[in-house]
C-alpha cells in the first residue's frame, strides 16, 4: 500500500513504504486531519498514526510558502539548528526524555541527525528535516496533501499551522476564536560557510571546557567591541509595516534589540567571554561570538545569538567587522518574520482541546510554547488526545510536576494576564518538599518529573504497541 501524496494542483506522487507495524491491532477506522508539517504537525500525525489513526496531513509548501522556509520539507527549522541542552539537569532535556518515553519522532530524528555541539542537541538541519519527512512519507496512515488549506476543517483536527499561518487559515481561525490575536516578531540568525571563517584568529573552544572544542570562538577586544556595537545601531533595519507593533520573544531577541538597550548588553548576553580563554593570548577576551555547527560535515556554521533585523547589505558589511568574519561567506542571511500565535489561556484546556469544539485541538508555536522541542510535545500532546477522543476515551493532562505538565499548565491557565510565549523551565514547575539549592535542586527537579511522567503514561495506558522501536522507523 502506498501513501497518497498530493501537491496543489493534485498531481499523485507515490513512495515505497515500509510495511505497517505488526503490533497494532484493531485499528481505529477514523480519519483525522492535521494541519501545518511543521514540527508539531509532523509529530502530531506520527502519534495518530502509530494509535491507529488514519491521517489526512495537509502542508501547503511548496504550493504557497512563507518568507522564513526555503525547503517543502516537513519539520524544517528556520531559526537555529539546536534543539538547545540535553541535560536532564535542564528542564528541556527532561522534556526530550518524556518525549523519548512516548516515541517522539522529531527527538528520534534529532538523535541521528545530530552534529557536535556540546551539552546541546544540535542538528543537520537538512537531514533532519528528511529524516522526519520520510517517516511520513513512509506511512501506510498518512495521506500527505500538498495545498493550502484556507479553512478550518469539519471534524476531528488538529492545528499547527504554526506561527506564520497563512491569512486565509488565519482569517478562518479569528472567524471561529474571534479577533483577539496576540503576535510577537522571531528572527532569524546567520549561517556561514567553516572554510571562510579566519582560524588563525578564531579558536575552537567551549565554555569551561563544556563540550570540548565544540564551538569556534571570534574574539573581539573592547575598542573593536564598542565599534561593532556602534554599527550594529547605525545600521539600516528591515522596517515593519506601519500597522504591526514589534513585540520581540526574549529568547529570541535580535542583537539590534539587545544592543539598544545598553551599550554593555551583547557583552553579558550572547556575547560574553566567560569561560573562555584565547589560546593565544592566554587571557579572556573582551566579549566572543560564537558559531555552532549546523551540518554533519561540519561546513557550515551559524551565529550563536545573532538574531538580526539589518537589511542583508548592512549584515554583510557589519558582521564582517567581527574578527575572524572578515572575509566571510554567507550561506544564509538573518532575516525578521512576524509570528503570531493566540490567547491561549482564554481559549484552550489543558487538554489543548479548543473550548466549545471538542474535536479541535491546537498545537506548536501558535499555541503560545516557544522552542523545538516544545513544539513538538504540544503536538504528541493533542495527538494522544485526538486519538483518545476517536476511541471513546476521556482526554488527558500531562502531571504538573512534569515538564510537559507545567509547560501546558502555564499556557492554559485561564487567569493568566499579558500572556507571553514560553519555553520549558524548572520555574514552571510546583516547587519541591524540602531545602535543594543550585545543581541539586535540578536534579531532584528533573527526577521527579520523570517519575511524575511515567507513572501518568504507566496509568492512562498512553504508550502504543512498539513505540520503543520509533528510532528504527526513522530512515538513516
């Protein structure tokens, strides 16, 4: 059997499938449909499918296409590679491992197409992007429909058109939630080729020997600091248009915005020094940028922190300033897109049913979660949820004590005021019984969480036949 995949104009393409799991039985016959194949999307219809879910996944790349994509890949990242720390002293890494326990395939995808990055779980973009598409691809449950869907479907779904929804989707979704739409701006940062960056000014090093020589390190003294600094602000920016009020995510801030706000900043922010050492001088330097590697080769790298709104003239002129850049090649330049997403505590539960409309669940950026990783539990989140409700069981919420609990209590919360996005954190957690301070206090943090998690799976029965062989679906 093979999958239906359809472009815009309906033309039928087949793929070579792998033969369906033997462990499933008694499938449910119901069709669901899921909109956006973004990372939420890409994983909401892996975990219908492998409940035994018939998808319909509607992805309107390439017939229409936003202005931060550049592939028709599903689960492309358009920011950076690093689906950021994979400690378990972090609350994100907890989340990658609750993720894990319920076969995750982004985190499947991300463990092979990882690249060196230190404490952090980087990716080929590329191959992780294919990886994931081709599972789907692959799916004897997924029909892929390649068009853009321009209103909110009829019957069980799920939404994750994602931050940059096209405006018919989202004419149709403020027709149905009404006119109260939140949004914010997300920036983009440069990628660079490896063999154009100078090393005989640059050094490999991590902080404090985290990683090792994972990263390549551009030290700047402080009269060349004070000078990019200066640029950065005299710089020419891409406007926005007269109706769109900027309101940046702190996690993503462009080094305009930071600059702005004091001359120092940069230097305390994405460009400290600390627990660095210029092996060449032997000192620390006054300020570094940093690039991590975003490829398997190790051939291109991206400016860690370097969020931009400069127009691509002036990013070319100033970012070749920073030593070791100075003859530099740019893959791709940073770029400023406008990312919407909707009150969600007024309007979802913790389910992330849509209040009024059972079958409708949301999921990913739009929903207010900010990250990779995050993006994809929301999506597993409303796809066991879905699944559940066309199998005639109750919708479930994930334990507050564990990340993916405390993530969707803070996005549901309905007396939430100046509702801003959020990613993973221990801060969102119910504090714990007892004295812990620093390192220990993640830890015992990071354990109960996972205990909390798997004792919820263990109860609600949420774990499907074979989930533990999801590695093995992905294509190497």
């Amino acid at each position: 059997m093979a999958a239906r995949v359809y472009s815009g104009s309906q033309t039928r393409h087949d793929f070579i499938l792998a033969p369906r799991p033997s462990s499933f039985t008694g499938m449910n016959k119901s069709y669901a449909t899921v909109i956006g194949a973004g990372l939420a999307g890409s994983e909401a219809a892996w975990q219908l499918a492998r409940r035994g879910v018939r998808v319909r996944l509607i992805e309107m790349r390439p017939v229409a296409t936003t202005e931060a994509h550049r592939t028709a890949l599903f689960a492309e990242l358009v920011c950076s590679n690093s689906l950021r720390n994979a400690s378990l002293e972090t609350a994100v890494g907890v989340l990658k491992e609750e993720l894990r326990r319920l076969g995750s395939l982004i985190i499947a995808a991300a463990d092979r197409a990882r690249v060196p990055a230190g404490a952090a779980l980087a990716v080929d973009r590329d191959d992780f992007a294919r990886m994931v598409t081709e599972s789907l691809e692959r799916n004897p449950l997924v029909e892929v429909i390649r068009a853009e869907a321009q209103a909110i479907p009829e019957g069980p779904a799920i939404i994750a058109s994602g931050p940059l929804t096209s405006p018919a989707l989202g004419a149709d979704l403020n027709r149905l939630i009404g006119e109260r739409n939140l949004y914010f701006y997300d920036a983009i940062a440069p990628i660079v080729t490896a063999e154009s960056i100078d090393m005989t000014v640059a050094f490999r090093a991590s902080r404090w020997g985290n990683g090792g020589d994972d990263y390549i390190n551009c030290p700047l003294d402080e009269a060349r600091y004070q000078a990019f600094i200066e640029a950065v602000m005299a710089a020419e920016k891409m406007a926005a248009h007269p109706f769109e009020k900027p309101v940046y995510f702190e996690g993503c801030m462009p080094i305009e915005e930071l600059a702005r706000r004091g001359p120092m900043t940069l230097a305390f922010g994405p460009m400290k020094p600390v627990g660095l050492v210029d092996p060449r001088t032997g000192r620390r330097p006054f300020a570094v940028v940093q690039l991590r590697q975003d490829d398997h080769e190790g051939r291109l790298y991206n400016l860690v922190g370097f969020q931009t709104k400069m127009t691509y003239p002036e990013q070319r002129r100033v970012l070749r300033m920073i030593p070791g850049l100075e003859r530099v090649e740019f893959v791709r330049l940073g770029s400023l897109h406008r990312n919407t997403f909707i009150d969600s505590p007024r309007l979802l539960r913790p389910t992330l049913q849509l209040r009024g409309r059972d079958d409708l669940l949301l999921a990913g950026q739009m929903i207010g979660v900010e990250g990779y990783v995050e993006s994809a539990a929301a999506g597993m989140l409303a796809a066991i949820n879905l699944a559940r409700i066309l199998g005639g069981a109750e919708p479930v919420a994930p334990p507050r004590e564990s990340a993916l609990g405390s993530l969707v209590a803070y996005i549901t919360e309905p007396a939430r005021r100046d509702f801003q996005p959020m990613n993973a954190n221990f801060g969102l957690m119910p504090p714990l019984a007892g004295r812990f301070r620093g390192r220990e206090k993640k830890i015992a943090l990071g354990e109960r969480a996972l205990a909390a998690f798997q004792k919820w799976i263990a109860h609600e029965g949420l774990a499907p036949d074979g989930a533990a062989r999801t590695s093995e679906a992905v294509p190497a």
